[in-house]
C-alpha cells in the first residue's frame, strides 16, 4: 500500500517531468518501486529514453528492466507494437528467459487471445508452479473476460499456496461482496483482521456483510427518537406521538 509521503513524491516528480523540469528517470525508479500503473506516463518518458542511444546506455544494466517497464505500460495502453518491440529486444537479450515468457503471455492478453494466453500460462506454471505473477495474472484474465467465478476458483488456488498475500484476500472479499456471498466474504475479512488487526478498513467491511436484524433496526429507531425529542425539547410527559416530531424535524422513518 502506497503512503501519502509516497504519493505525494510521485506527484511531485510527475508535475515535474511534465513541465520539463527533469527526473524522468528517477520518476520511473519510483513508479517501478512502488508498484504503480501509471501506464500512460511510463510509455511516454519510457520511450523518450528508450528511443534516446546516449541515455539508454548510461542506464546500465537497468535499460533491461526499463524495457520490461515500457512493455508492460505499452499493453496497458494498447500500444501492442510498441510492446512487441520491447519483447523483442528482451527476447535477444534473454532468449529462454522465464521472465520474459511471462511477458509474451501477456502480450497474447493484451491481443485478446485467451485460450493462446492461458496455454502459456499454464507450461509456465508447470516448471515453476509457485510463480505469483503468473497466478495473478490468470485471475486478471478471467477478470477481464468477466468470467467471476473462474476468477474467484483461481484466487482461491493462489491463496492455497500463497495464504499471507493481503491484497488477493481483500481482491477475493470484493468480488464475494459484489455476488452477494457475504459468508464467504467474511471470512475473507476474518483472515484480513487476524493478520492486520490494526487496519480499521477491515474491520468497516467486515461489519458490513453481516445481516441486519429486526431487533438491530428497532434498537435504531428507539435510539433515534430520543434524539429526535432531545433536539425539540420535548419529553414524554408531553405527550406528542412519534410521527408529529419526526413531521417537525423532517426526519423519515429508519425502514419504511
């Protein structure tokens, strides 16, 4: 999770490399580093040092990931030659490379072939099957695919192998929630406060999936009325009914 010092540098750089005030680079370590999708600035700044042989060579060893960086926001963007064009580089640079199988695959999303895509994920998965990338990537997918319940039989594999991953127990919540599978959903959150029990957002979402009963609602209505009279000065003593102070409040019943 990004802080707001974090946010506010990455702005801060951002607003800087826009109006040309340099740091394009040190503005591309930091999206990188924080793990951000800001895609359509990495294509723009990515290529302008890609496409520039002097500042592409005092990288470094880094102009590989750089590479890797531009292709990955190039598909993002739907820029599908530029991103072939990355590939390609890294694919001389690294022939047989894992990590830029796992690239290809992607491009194959990006083209919409799924059945192309998830062939390459899986002979990916079976020679390392513990590639995270690769499994969230399968979820993304089916995602994009609206296949839900595909989606939600991957993130529970990856969970299987992967169970201290907040972000996918928090994914897998949201999709429940969104079904209307609030059982499931709380136990999702339950894992969630167990292992970060400080996070108040959590806790919120938790409480939320579960049901509101008949004696819940009423202790809200006994609960408002008394405010209700306390904001007009009355008591019970003066005898009013209930709905000429809600009438003189404005204030409509909790449940019609």
């Amino acid at each position: 999770m990004v802080t707001k010092t974090e946010e506010e540098e990455v702005n801060r750089l951002e607003n800087q490399v826009e109006n040309g005030g340099g740091g394009v680079w040190e503005y591309l370590c930091l999206v990188h580093k924080l793990k951000l999708r800001r895609s359509d600035m990495v294509l723009k700044h990515g290529l302008s040092i890609l496409n520039d042989s002097k500042k592409r060579s005092a990288l470094g060893p880094e102009e590989w990931t750089l590479y890797e960086q531009v292709a990955v926001a190039a598909m993002d963007c739907q820029s599908i030659d530029v991103a072939k064009d990355c590939i390609k580089v890294l694919q001389r640079k690294f022939p047989g490379s894992k990590r830029v199988g796992r690239l290809e695959a992607m491009l194959l999303e990006a083209r919409g072939l799924w059945s192309e895509a998830e062939n390459a994920y899986s002979s990916l998965l079976e020679e390392n099957p513990f590639d995270q990338i690769v499994h969230k990537r399968r979820v993304a997918m089916a995602k994009a695919q609206g296949n839900t319940s595909a989606a939600i039989d991957w993130l529970n594999k990856y969970l299987d192998l992967f169970m201290a991953d907040h972000e996918a127990w928090r994914e897998l919540a949201e999709i429940y929630v969104s079904l209307q599978m609030y059982k499931q959903a709380v136990f999702c959150y339950e894992e969630l406060i167990l292992s970060q029990p400080t996070v108040p957002l959590y806790h919120l979402a938790y409480a939320d999936c579960w049901p509101v009963k008949k004696s819940h609602i009423q202790k809200i209505k006994v609960g408002e009325m008394r405010m209700l009279w306390w904001m007009c000065g009355c008591t019970r003593k003066d005898r009013i009914r209930n709905e000429v102070i809600r009438d003189e409040v404005g204030v409509a019943l909790v449940e019609a």
